[in-house]
C-alpha cells in the first residue's frame, strides 16, 4: 500500500493549476446513462473515483472512449445498448457516489437495482431522501439482501420537497425528472456549483432545467436525450485545499484555472484569520503570508456556506493559528476521525459532538499517521507540510480517490514530499 512521506517545514511558493472537479464529474457520467448517443466530457480529472464510475459504466453496457494522457482529458460515452440495470455490490462498496446511476438508468429504463451502500468513515450516510424522491415521481421502491429496488413505466412529474439539503439526492432527482412526464418541481434543492454544472450538461443534452444553483428547480420532463460536448468545472475542494497549503506554510501560492466565486466562503475565512487573498484574475486566485494567523469559528453548511470537504484541512490550519477555534460540522455526524491524527503529532483539539475545539498554536512534529477518508488525508498533508521532522501518511488510497497527483503538485511548489510503495 503507497505512504507518502513529507518532511515539514518550507513555505510554498509557485503556481498549480486545479484539475476538474471530482463531485461534478461523477453525476456528468452518470447523466450519460440518459442517452443513446454519445456525450463527450473534458477536464475530467485522473483520479480512481472516476475509473471506478467509468467501470460501473461498462458493466452496465456503456462503452467509454477515454484519454487521460491529453491536456483534454476527455471521455466519451456511449450507452447506445444497456446490458444490465444492476449496480453491484463490490462496486459500489469502493464507492456511494455509484447510487447516482439510479436516477438515469430508473428513468430511461424505468428500472434499477443498486447496491446499498453502507456508512462509511464519515457517517451513516442514508439514501433515504433519494428513494422519498423517486417514490414522489411515481417509481415503485423495495429492497432486498442488500440491494434497493427502484421500477415504475414512465416517471410522473412531481413536487419533491427535500427534508434535508442532499447533494447527490438533488442529482439524481434532476436526472430522474429530465425525462419523466410533466413538470417536477424540487424544493430545499442543493446549491452547489456541481449541481448547477450537471444542469447545463443536461440543458445541452436537451432537457429543460431551470433554477439549479438556487434551492428551486424546475424540470420539464422531454421525451428524450441527445449527445452533448461538456467541459467540468475546475475542482473547488482542491482548490481550497491548495489555498489552505499556502496559508499553513506562510507561502506566497498562485492558483490558477480555478472559480474564485466557488471559494468565497474559504476566501472569507482566511482573510478573517489574517492571511491576504487576492483574486489576480476571473481564474486565478493568490495567497500570500500574513503578519500573524488568527483563530477563527468555522460552521460547516450546504453551499455557498463553508464546505465540509474542507473541514478538516481547515482544522489543520487552526493548529497553527492564535488563539481558540470552535469548528462546527453540521453535514456529517462522524467527520472528525482526523481529530487523533493530528493530537498525534502534537494538536490540542478537543471534540464534543458536533463541535471541535481546536487551541493554537501548537507545534506539530512528524509522525506516523493513518487517514481515514479523502479529507482526512488532505488535513494530514497540510499538517505534515508544517512539522517538525517526517511524516509518513499511511492509507493513501483515499487520497488516490479524489486529487490528481497531488504529491506532484506539492512538489513543484517547493514541498519535500515523496510516495513510497
Ligand atoms: N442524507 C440523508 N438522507 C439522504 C441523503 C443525505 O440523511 O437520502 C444526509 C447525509 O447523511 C448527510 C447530509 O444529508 O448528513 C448531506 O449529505 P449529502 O447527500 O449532501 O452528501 P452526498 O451527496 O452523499 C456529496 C459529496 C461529498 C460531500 C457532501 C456534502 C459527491 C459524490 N459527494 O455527498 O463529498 O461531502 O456531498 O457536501 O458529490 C468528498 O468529496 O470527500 C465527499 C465526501
């Protein structure tokens, strides 16, 4: 299994550049369940999560014509003839974002069988919402040894309200709804940019989505789908993470093919604690070192609030900031498992609840450390890039699943990183 080993202490200074966004790739591909023709992706980024949904893909019959070695990094998607409405268990056990094949394969071929996906190491995680969703649409839902059954003719449009703000429920109800009849309308919708990036793919597919960005979408159902041409948003998370790097080192960071309007909330936070944002273009965003890094409450919230993919690299920050931060994560009840990993290398972090108490500044020294999730692993880095000493990051294959060589782009920013078989 790959480690990565970093040894601490150096500012980082440079450019990178974001890749595509993970969150937005995953429900794009899935959306190319919806037609017989072929929809090309671009800036898709080369990270497991998407092998794992391109493969779900060809198991289900899709045939995927892809080339991650180019600047382009382009797919394109055939699902002309489906072979199968199942996605299977070891599949979806490496990855819930595969419940968003649901929607699309319910709606063209009004039938899906899925897979439960389990809890995992940040919550419970239920899909409850989603199935409420396709039951309002008229769909028949049942679950047996594991799996959910979804079925019904043709969907009818309808009113969805959301109990709760969910991200992929909100996809997948798009998606379903693009070819039910009449109009659905889904209230208490997610906000976030991926959703909004999904609705103009799907617009250029030839379904008629208005409001996605805001909490109201309506959707008027068309009878079918065509191909489209479809360039990802760059990845906000990643580019918060690279702006969260910058702030913990005191280096002077250039982050380019970015959204700066995506970052608001992190952009927000970091000039509250001190450390000078600039925004050099409509793409590119800079930090710079501040005089001192204040300790700052951080609440986690659905978009445009502040992300909780970005919780824990944030609570790395704090470590290194004056003062006393109470972080709030409000989406997750289990998103603090990076709390030991850090009291390992010399945090004081106290966690009730919901809440963790993070007092700084500390010094942190290199040390062995496991991640636990994506994010997790993200925080570890940050942290390792300020300690004393070697860090050796075990576990990395979450890593693997969302940031495109990230050790890479480190590295040309002047990090002493490295990954090790
Ligand atoms: N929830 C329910 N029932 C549902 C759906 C959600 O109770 O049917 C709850 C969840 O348990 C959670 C909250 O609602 O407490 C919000 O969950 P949401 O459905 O929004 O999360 P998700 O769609 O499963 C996506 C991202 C996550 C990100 C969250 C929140 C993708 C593929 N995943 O997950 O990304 O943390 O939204 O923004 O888009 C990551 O990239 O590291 C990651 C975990």
């Amino acid at each position: 299994m790959d480690k990565l080993i970093i040894s601490g202490g150096r500012p980082l200074e440079g450019r990178v550049e974001v890749s595509g966004a993970k969150n937005s790739a995953l429900p794009l591909i899935a959306a190319c369940l919806l037609t017989r023709d072929t929809v090309t992706l671009e800036n898709l980024p080369a990270v497991r999560d998407i092998r794992t949904l391109l493969g779900l893909l060809q198991v289900l019959g899709a045939e995927a014509d892809t080339d991650f070695s180019s600047p382009a990094r382009r797919a394109s998607i055939c699902a002309d003839r489906l072979k199968s409405v199942v996605a299977p268990y070891d599949l979806v056990k490496t990855m819930r974002a595969s419940v968003l094949v649901l929607g699309p394969l319910l709606a063209r071929e009004g039938k899906a069988r899925v897979s439960m996906p389990g809890g995992c190491a940040i919550g419970t995680r239920p899909i409850n919402l989603h199935l409420k969703g396709f039951e309002k649409l008229g769909a028949r839902v049942s679950s047996d040894h594991g799996y959910v059954d979804v079925a019904a003719p043709r969907l009818q449009g309808a009113e969805i309200y959301f109990d709760m703000v969910t991200v992929t429920g909100t996809e997948n109800l798009m998606m379903a709804a693009t070819l039910a009849e009449g109009q659905t309308v889904l209230r208490n919708a997610a906000q976030e940019p991926e959703i909004t990036d999904l609705a103009h793919l799907l617009n250029a597919m030839g379904a008629r989505i208005q409001g996605a960005g805001t909490p109201v979408i309506t959707i008027q159902g068309v009878e079918r789908l065509g191909g489209a041409r479809h360039r990802i948003i760059p990845d906000r998370i990643e580019a918060g993470t690279f702006l969260m790097a910058g702030a913990i080192t005191r280096g002077d960071v250039v982050i380019g093919r970015c959204v700066p309007a995506h970052l608001s909330a992190f952009i927000q936070k970091l000039s509250e604690a001190g450390v000078p944002v600039d925004q050099l273009d409509e793409t590119t965003v800079r930090v710079r070192p501040g005089s001192r890094l204040q300790a700052c409450d951080m609440i986690t919230q659905p978009y445009p609030g502040f992300a909780t993919d970005m919780q824990a690299q944030y609570m790395s920050l704090m470590t290194q900031a004056d003062g006393v931060a109470v972080l709030t994560e409000n989406i997750f009840e289990n998103r603090f498992m990076h709390v030991g990993e850090l009291l390992r290398m010399g945090a004081d972090i106290k966690v009730d609840g919901r809440q963790a108490i993070v007092r700084g500044k500390t010094p942190l020294a290199g040390a062995n450390v496991l991640a636990s999730d994506l994010r997790a692993s993200a925080c570890l880095i940050l942290a390792a890039l300020v300690a004393d000493g070697e860090t050796c990051i075990d576990r990395i294959y979450h890593l693997d699943r969302g940031y495109e060589r990230i050790e890479e782009k480190l590295q040309a920013l002047g990090a002493t990183i490295s990954r090790k078989a």
